[in-house]
C-alpha cells in the first residue's frame, strides 16, 4: 500500500506517526509532506520519518494564511501525480481537493466541529471520500461519508497500548517526577479559524503562576515571545520530551485544545480558557460526560483562578480522581492507532 500523508501541524505528527510505521512495517510506502509549523518538522526527525517539507507558516492574516493553502495544495497535488498513492491521509485543506484530483481515497482525520472550522468544512468535506471524526461528532451532517469512532485523536499516540510515561524523561530534565512542577501552555492562536480568537488573558495568566509558584515548579512552553517577567519559566525541551513531562505533572492550564486534551488523555487535572469554550463537541463530551478538563472563556478567567486555587487545597487527590476518570474513559474508547490501520487499509485497496 502507498500512502501519502499530509502533516501540516506538530499535532498531525503524533496523529499518524504510529500508522505512517505501520504502513512501513506491513512492506508499504509512503510520502510524508510537512509544514514549518513551530515543532513539526524537528518531530518528524526525532521519530525517524523521512519527510518533504513544501510549505512555510504564514503571519496571522487571511490573506497570508490563503496564499500559503493554495500554494501547499498545488504542492501536494504535485507529489501525488509523480507518488500514485492508493490514498491520501491528513487534517488538512489540501487532502480532499487532491484527493479527488488523482481519483484516489482520501482520509481527513478531524475532530473539530465543521460550525467552527467552516473554510476547512466547506473546501474539504465535499471533495475528501472519507470524514473520520470521533462519536462526539457524530453529526456533522456529511453522510454516508462520514465514520466515527469512539475516542479522541489523541488516543492514537497516547493510549496504553502505545505510551507508558518515562520518569527518566523528566529527571534528565531537571524535573522530580514524584513531586510538584505545573505545565502552561501559551499559543499564538494563527490558524485560519483562530482569527480573531481569543485566550487567556495576561492578567490570570500572572495570577496563576503566582499562585502556583508557592507550590512547585511552573513551567511554561509559548509558540511566541514571553513578556519579560514570563520569560525565565519558559520551558524549552525537545519537543519528542513534551508527553513525558505532562505525564507527572501536578496540573496543566493554558489555551491550547490539543494539549487540553493530551493532559486529559494523561489523566492529568486539565484546564483551559479560550474563546472556543463551548463550541466543541469533543472537549464537552471530555468536560460533561467525562469530567476530565474543565473550560473557561476569557471573559470568566476569574473562575479559572478560583477553581485552581481550590484544586490546590488538594493537588494529589484531584490528581487521584483524574486518573481514575481516566480509566473509565479509556474503558469506552479505541486504540486509535491500530483503528486507523484497519480502516484505511480496508478502505484503501486499489481498484483495477
């Protein structure tokens, strides 16, 4: 089987790198194209997965973010009529319309609401054979072509089956895996449907660390500059180390979704606050049904702080209750991983 894989973003890497593997393994091949996207392309090397970098991270304007969309697609497009793959996996625009352009199946992994993402929805859904979105999307009202599952995007790197947290990882660090260091993450919020969006605000962003400072280590991993005063918590790791760390961490905040999740996925207590709160039926389905993170919009960035400094009363019970959520979680969901083996090779024979 060939396959061409499009990994326009860090967290694309961890979602495919265990299938890219496995195509390897099982005698196949594949065309890897990636993005310089703050970590992706060193995580792509760090996994040992050969890759074609065709595109560059624009500034935060639509304009910007437009022209570098068309330009990867027409790249894409490029290596997929020279590679002739029996089908095409990412969460990109670029995987549908390519897709279709050299008749052949293509997978878009997704697990935004397309009501959030809706360029995304509506120039790839139309054109993409397969959406494949977790049960919490189940209505995403594209049809037959739609396929659920039941778990999360992260599950295909961080379930059980395929990450065991190294406490050696963090030691080599600096970092005591048995006592108290707290993880933030700050984004830059620069995707095509982050425009005009909003995360945690400055001021709760220095109310928790000064809370949290009394308590343990605070370290904080930013895509963009630091004001002066955050700078020296500034957190710089191999990126192939992140999950390790997160894994003995006492709490995560910030404003990223993915690492909302992944700190979920880990059973470690999870908080975000941004202005997406609400409207995303995966990190609901986690904070209703599951009651693994909890979510703030910006505007109730006092509650965040409150909810922190109550949690801190008792930081290894919160963190005893998380990893047994944890285990009910994991209990109802897929190892994604080899889910996504079985269906895309299934889906994926060649037709004379």
């Amino acid at each position: 089987m060939r396959v061409l894989f499009d990994l326009a973003h860090p967290a694309h890497v961890h979602l495919y790198r265990h299938l890219i593997k496995r195509v390897v393994a099982e005698d196949g091949q594949v065309f890897v194209a990636t993005r310089e996207k703050d970590v992706a392309v060193d995580l792509c090397r760090a996994y040992g997965i050969a890759q074609t970098v065709i595109s560059r991270s624009r500034p935060k304007s639509r304009a910007a973010a437009g022209i570098e969309m068309a330009w990867r697609t027409v790249q894409i497009a490029r290596a997929a009529l020279s590679f002739r793959p029996d089908a095409l996996v990412g969460s990109s625009v670029s995987i549908g319309p390519v897709g279709h352009l050299v008749r052949r199946p293509s997978f878009v992994f997704t697990e935004d609401d397309g009501a959030v993402v809706p360029l995304f929805s509506r120039v790839t859904y139309p054109f993409c054979t397969w959406v494949v979105t977790p049960e919490a999307l189940r209505n995403e009202g594209v049809g037959a072509k739609q396929i659920t599952y039941p778990g999360y995007h992260e599950l295909a790197y961080l379930h059980p089956n395929h990450f065991k947290p190294d406490p050696e990882v963090p030691r080599r660090l600096g970092l005591d895996p048995g006592g108290r260091y707290f993880l933030v993450r700050l984004v830059a919020l620069g995707s095509h449907h982050d425009i005009g969006a909003a995360g945690i605000p400055p001021d709760a962003v220095h109310r928790l660390i000064a809370l949290l400072k009394e308590r343990g280590r605070v370290l904080i991993t930013s895509e963009g500059r630091l004001p002066a005063e955050l700078e020296e918590l500034r957190f710089r790791m191999p990126p192939e180390t992140l999950h390790d760390v997160l894994a003995f961490a006492s709490l995560y905040f910030g404003d990223s979704q993915t690492m909302a999740i992944e700190a979920a996925m880990l059973g470690v207590p999870s908080l975000r606050c941004n202005s997406f709160v609400g409207r995303l039926s995966v990190m609901e389905e986690l904070e209703h049904r599951d009651g693994l993170t909890r979510g703030f919009l910006p505007e109730h960035a006092g509650g965040l702080v409150e909810l922190v400094a109550d949690w801190c009363r008792d930081l290894d019970g919160v963190k005893a209750e998380m990893r047994r959520r944890r285990k009910v979680m994991l209990a109802r969901c897929v190892d994604l991983a080899q889910w996504q083996w079985e269906t895309v090779s299934r889906l994926s024979i060649r037709r004379p």
